[in-house]
C-alpha cells in the first residue's frame, strides 16, 4: 500500500455535494446574504418568487392570464396560462423540480424571456390547448405596491413585496380554433412582480387556525392603463371594514407620482352573488374628489385553472414530479359547476373612466366571509 497520501479533502471539511457548488448568478455582485444566489434567506418552506401577467381585449373579447413561479425550499418550479372567450376557459399548467439556472423562465410549454428588464418582455407558450407569443412592453416606470403583511393571530403567514407595471402587448394568440392577433392599440398588459413568504398548500391548520378562524376578507387590486397616465389602486380590508392595505396612486412620465387619498369603491354585485356587476371608487381628497367608473367586460376566477386557493385540481407549489404538464378547458356557463371560485379572488378586464379618459385594466376582487361595509354577514350572504 503505497505512503502518499490522498489528494482527496478530510470527509466534511472542504468536500462539497455537486448539487451544492456556486450558480451562474453567483458571478454577479447582487448577494443579499451570504449564501449562494441558489438559496434565500429564509428556511420557510413557504418562500416564493412570482409573476402574473393580464392580457385584455378592450372589447371583452378575450382575458388572458399567465404566470411563473419558484418555490426554492420546495423545490418546485412551476407555470400556468388560463384564456377566457366567451364561456370557455382554456388551461395550461406545468410544474418541474426547481434548477439552477433561474434566469432560464421556463417550465414545460411556458416561456418568459427577458429582453430588457423593467421595459421589454417575451411571453410564449407552445401547446396543442393554447398557444401564444407576445411582446409584451412597459409604458409606464415599475411602481413599488405597499409592503404586505398579513397575520392569523400572533403568526406572520404572508410578508410579500411587489411592484406593477402596464404596457402595450403585440402578438398573436390561438385556442379552441381561434385566432386574436393582438395589437397594443386594441388590448392592455399588465403584470405584478411579487416574492417574499405567501402560504402554499400542506401550510399546517391544526388547533391554532381553529382557534383563530378567518371572519372575512375584502380586497381590491386595481390597476388601469391610459394613455398618457398609469393608476394602481389597492384596497384590503377584515370583516369589520378596518384597513390593512390602501393605496391609490397615478403615475405619469416626467411627474411625481400622485397620490390619491384614501379610495372608497361602491360595487354593484349581480343579485345573489359577490360577483361584482360595475363599481365606482372614489379617489382624490376633499379639495378635489374623482370618480373611478369601472365597467366588467370579462371575468375569470383564478381558483379555476390558473391554480390559486381554494383550487381542488392544482395550486401553485405543490410537487407534481419532474415534467408535469395539464391541459383542461373549463365550461363557465354555470357558475355552479365551480362552486370554489366564489371562495377565491377573481380578475375582471374592465373599462374604466376617469376625468373624462377611457382607460383598461383589471378590477381584481374577492369578498369572503363578513364584511360589516358592504353588508355581507358571513361565507354564505350574498348581495340581495
């Protein structure tokens, strides 16, 4: 046996797993924390990175919605695209076990290029179900939403942050033997960027969510694209009406972004719904109060095909194995073929009106449980 001795490191002191070297992002000058960018700060199983994306047809022709996210203490990277026309929702999901390369947006048929960060975007998708392939391109600065927060007693069970953007789309999309071609002077963009700790499915309820039970929530996430001016509106609120997210700002190029007081929204629901008909927001401040006219051109409830609670077929997360793909096409015909829709939030492309100006966008509602404001007194009530 010969004397040399091992070129190998002592076990646990230099040796590394080769699933645990440095990334190609580590290259780059962006470490928050001392880790690799493979990781982030927090052990939280529930950590997420994410978009979503709305495509609308100013003429409620059409409402595409698309989004990807990464689950990095899940390991799980996944994508989805949901197209309403008419009363057919066409759907594609996909899911994989998270890589390395998280510059690369893909999963499955699902793609999000990058062109120039914050100003141009490529969306792509390349299946039997649904196809597409948009440019996708800011005309407006990014804006910071607020930081949000939310609690179930003393525990924190979601810290996100985000900013919104709206732009022009050009392109083509295709499902169900259709064909829209997109152009921005005919159809909005817009797209949330979001990451921070957000509750995936297997969170544990147990005794302590019994013991503080969820009476109501409200919310509102608004934002609206014209011509010259971009306005997001935000609004989250308990089952007594006390606010815990409000926001309503105006973004124009070469301004200060405006602030707009404090919003107050009177939505219309369809009898026997929570289903929002039109609203109107009132914004501004006494010395020069606006009215926000929203007009519903097309819904489409996110816990049907796009994956988010209380969705009983796929939610955002989950490990579906390596090379998961879904197609489905959804009848929402009649609302009672999908009763958890009512239970989650729902997108709605709208027109709206302010200050003599047409402009589009997503009037983004979900009304759960009490809320003392609007007259709902508990899951099952429901507008008159």
């Amino acid at each position: 046996m010969s004397d040399v001795p091992s070129a190998q490191p002592p076990p646990g002191r230099y040796a590394v797993a080769d699933d645990d070297r440095p990334v190609a992002l580590d290259e780059y000058p962006v470490h928050q924390v001392p880790l690799s960018m493979k990781y982030v700060a927090t052990s939280d199983r529930n950590a997420y990175d994410r978009c979503i994306f709305h495509v609308l047809d100013h003429q409620g022709r059409a409402l595409l919605i698309l989004g990807l996210g990464v689950y990095p203490n899940a390991g799980v990277m996944d994508a989805y695209a949901t197209l309403r026309v008419g009363d057919r929702l066409h759907a594609v999901r996909a899911s994989d076990a998270l890589g390395e390369d998280r510059m690369r947006l893909a999963v499955g048929p699902l793609r999000i290029e990058v062109g120039e960060p914050l100003r141009r975007l490529r969306l792509t998708c390349d299946d039997e179900e649904l196809s597409y392939d948009l440019t996708w391109t800011a005309d407006f600065p990014a804006l910071w939403e607020p930081h949000h927060l939310q609690r179930r007693g003393d525990r924190l069970t979601l810290e996100g942050r985000r900013f919104v953007q709206a732009g022009g789309v050009a392109g083509v999309v295709r499902a169900g033997g259709e064909e829209f071609r997109v152009t921005p002077a005919e159809w909005t963009g817009t797209r949330d960027r979001s990451w921070g700790v957000r509750p995936i499915p297997g969170e544990e309820g147990g005794r302590y969510a019994e013991e503080h039970p969820t009476e109501g929530f409200h919310w509102i996430w608004c934002p609206v694209r014209f011509e010259d001016r971009f306005l997001m509106v935000i609004v989250q609120e308990d089952a007594d009406g006390h606010r815990t997210l409000s926001e309503a700002t105006m973004v124009r190029p070469g301004h200060r972004d405006r602030q707009l007081g404090w919003p107050q929204a009177e939505i219309t629901y369809r009898p026997g719904t929570r289903h929002p008909q039109r609203a109107l927001v009132h914004l501004g401040d006494v010395r020069k109060p606006e009215e926000l006219q929203v007009e519903i051109l097309a819904s489409s409830p996110l816990a049907v095909g796009a994956g988010y609670p209380p969705a009983d077929d796929w939610q955002h997360g989950t490990w579906r194995g390596r090379g998961w793909t879904d197609r489905r096409t959804y009848d929402l015909a009649d609302p009672a073929a999908h009763p958890l829709a009512a239970y989650g939030v729902t997108d709605h492309a709208a027109r709206f009106r302010l200050d003599g100006r047409v402009g589009h966008g997503i009037f983004e509602h979900g009304s759960f449980g009490r809320h003392d404001p609007s007259g709902f007194t508990d899951f099952k009530s429901v507008a008159p």
